[in-house]
C-alpha cells in the first residue's frame, strides 16, 4: 500500500476533521502575542502572565488540553512563578518565550511525555508604576506600552494645584498634558484605521493618514502598524494553508478508494462468472453443494469490500466540504473582524476628537479666567522637573527626565514643580 494510501486509511480511523481541528489548534497556539514587543521585555515581580498550555498527541492524533496548569499567575516576590505540578518556575529577568520553553520542557519530563506540550504565555498586565512628588493624586498606576513621563503624569491628575498663581498654571499644563496624550492616541488611531482600511481592501502597503505625515512619529507608527498586518496576514496564510493541504491530501485518497473500488468490480466480475458456471455444473451434479456455498460467500465479501469502499468515499467528500467550509467561514470571519475593528476605530476616533476640543476650551478658558491669571501668565513661567527611580540588578539609581522620556515597568517618576518670574 502507498504512503498515501496509508495514511489516508489511518486519517479514516480517526476522523479526519478531528486532525484538522488539530492543526488549526497548534497554529493558533503557536501565534505570537501581540502586545508592544513582549517577546523582548524581560519580566519581573508583579508582572501578570496568563499561561495555556495544550499538547498533540501523535498516538490519538489529538490535542490535549492542560487546563489544570493553564491560568492567571503573578510574578511573586522572589521573582517566580507557582503551577500546579510544577512548583516554582523563576520568572524574573526572562522574557515570555523562555518561561513558555520552560513549561513546556518541565511538563514533558514531569510526566514523561512522548511530545512535548506546547505553552503560550501571555504579558496579561504590566507591573505598575508610582507616581510621587507635585502631583495631583500620587500613588500606583498601571503601565501601558510606550509610555512617556507626560502620559504618566496625566494619569495621576497633572500637578498638584496650588495657591492662584500656581493654580493657574499647573491647570493650563494639566490641560496642555491632556492634549498632548489625546493627540498621541489619535495619531495611532488614525495609522491604525489606515491599515484596517488597506487590509480590507487587501492591500500589501499601509497608504500614510494626510493627517500625520509631517509629524516626526509617523514613521515609527507606520511601521508598527505595517509589522502587525504582515503578522496578521501570515497567520491566516498557515491556516489555509493547512486546511489546502487537508483538502489535497483527502483528495489523494478518494483518487486511491476509487482505484480499489474498480479492482474490485474487476474481481467481482470475475467470481460471478465463476459462481454461474459453479451452479451449471452443480445443476448437473458435477460438483459438490460446498463448492457453491464457497464461492456465494466470496461473492458476498467482494460485494461488502465494495460498500465499505464507497462508503469510505463518501465520508472523504464529506470532509472535503467541510474543509472547504472552512477556508469560507475563516476568510468570512477575518472581514466581519476587520470591519468591526474599523467601525471601533471610527468611534474612538469620534471620542478623541470630543476630549480634544474640550482640553482646548480649558486651555483657553485658563489663560482667560482672571486679569490677574492674565497678567501672571505674562510675568511668570511654570518651572517642572522630572526625574525617574529605577531599579536594575537590585539596585534603585535616579535618573534625570522629561516629558518625552520612556516610562518603563516598576518605575517610580518623581516630579518637582513651581513658578519662575521671567
């Protein structure tokens, strides 16, 4: 038997649509985690991962799901991490690939496994951040990606406010602050409508929004944007792929079925003719009654042979359709994503232009308020400092910042604030 026929027999034993189920599993499994490059941030204490773990089994052709390991954990304070069967894992300093190559390998030797099981851990949350100093509401806040010291501080309220003179000022900054970070988020916005936009038309360049072009961050935008598409589009590329690949090979099999089906039409011809001139010369009493019961069962099992064959058919063409099925309701389902991502996008991009006429009034309302905040705002200029607490190999250092400075995890941003007579 042919390696094709072969396999297509072991395909029919365990149901083919179960192993392409398998396949898209894995495929999904295998998809990198899209946060803001999270395969190169190395973890720590109070990072949140949420890990899932699933393994193929070769011998049953299936996916096993561990959801006893799989799950919510936190980064403890020494730095590791606590499963189910696997007791502590060290977490801190490794990026989420090691620690999933580490569970995976664990779990193998743990148990034994003949394949190792494959594990998906995921940046759920950031560790926090604190804001201390001259700010409005000091304390712990959640860290996002590419946050810089001004969106940081817009987080804890702006600068605290004062007496009137550093009132005035401190709000005409909060409100410049706010806008500043609701115009950041609206750039990114509108890069990102762009690439939906050219995905649904099935572009392969992401076209730059008019809006932006000029502005020194564009191409960083772009470009993120751009990696994400490629990424998206590939992924869907493997999964048809797989389910093209399922289709050929059934293909090969229903081809393999029909030659074994005409061999044995050929052999049932043949017995019947046998099984005529069996009953002439019985009828003559030249044979034995045996004989001819011999050769009725022969009949019987090429016929059954013959029913189990298209019957094997048949359930290949079934799966066939249903693969084909597949590859229709996985493109539908892209599009009826995409066009809901982008219906989100237009809303938030509604929202963020709301925020932005509003921090402008109030801008424009603070240089207005009082004469006295007038004539103020023309004597004196609003002095800030900013520096960053950082933690590295155990040791805390303080370094200098600005507004535009990255805020990375664990970090604490002290401000320092008043008014300068010019």
């Amino acid at each position: 038997m042919s390696i094709i026929a072969s396999f297509g027999a072991q395909l029919r034993s365990r149901s083919v649509f179960h192993f392409a189920s398998a396949v898209l599993c894995l495929l999904m499994l295998a998809a990198p985690f899209a946060s803001a490059r999270a395969d190169d941030y190395r973890l720590d204490v109070m990072d949140k991962l949420r890990i899932r773990v699933a393994e193929w089994r070769t011998a049953e052709g299936a996916v096993r799901d561990w959801s006893t390991v799989s799950g919510d954990y936190t980064v403890g304070a020494s730095g590791t991490v606590s499963l189910p069967f696997l007791g502590e894992l060290t977490a801190s300093g490794k990026t989420t690939a090691e620690v999933a190559e580490e569970v995976g390998t664990k779990m193998q030797l743990l148990f034994g496994l003949r394949d190792r099981p494959s594990a998906s851990v995921e940046l759920a949350q950031y560790r926090p951040i604190y804001l201390a100093g001259e700010v409005q509401t000091p304390g712990e806040y959640p860290y996002a990606p590419n946050m810089t010291v001004l969106k940081a501080l817009s987080l804890g309220g702006g600068l605290r406010r004062g007496e009137t003179g550093q009132r005035f000022a401190r709000d005409f900054i909060r409100a410049e602050g706010d806008s500043s970070v609701l115009v950041a988020e609206r750039n990114r916005l509108l890069v990102r409508r762009a690439r939906l936009q050219a995905e649904i038309a099935g572009s392969a360049e992401i076209a730059m929004p008019a809006e932006i072009k000029d502005m020194p961050e564009a191409a960083e935008l772009l470009a993120s944007e751009t990696a994400l598409m490629k990424t998206r589009d590939k992924r869907l590329k493997l999964q048809l792929t797989a389910l093209a690949d399922l289709k050929t090979l059934l293909r090969s099999e229903i081809e393999s079925l029909a030659k074994k089906s005409e061999t044995q039409s050929r052999q049932l011809k043949l017995v019947e003719s046998d099984r005529e001139k069996v009953y002439n010369l019985t009828e003559k009493g030249l044979t034995v009654s045996s004989r001819r019961l011999a050769i009725e069962q022969q009949v019987a099992d090429l016929q059954a042979g013959l029913l189990d064959i298209d019957t094997a058919s048949l359930k290949a063409r079934q799966d066939v359709s249903k693969a084909t099925q597949d590859e229709t309701d996985l493109k539908n389902d892209r599009d009826a994503q995409l066009a809901q991502e982008l219906q989100n996008t237009e809303r938030e991009l509604d929202t963020i232009a709301l925020k932005l006429g509003t921090s402008r009034d109030l801008m424009a309302e603070a240089m207005m308020q009082s004469a006295e905040a007038a004539t103020l705002a023309k004597q004196a200029v609003a002095s800030v400092g900013y520096s960053i607490v950082r933690e590295k190999d155990g040791k805390a250092s303080e370094i200098p910042a600005d507004e535009n400075t990255k805020v990375l995890p664990g970090d604490v941003v002290k401000v320092a604030a008043g008014l300068a007579m010019r």
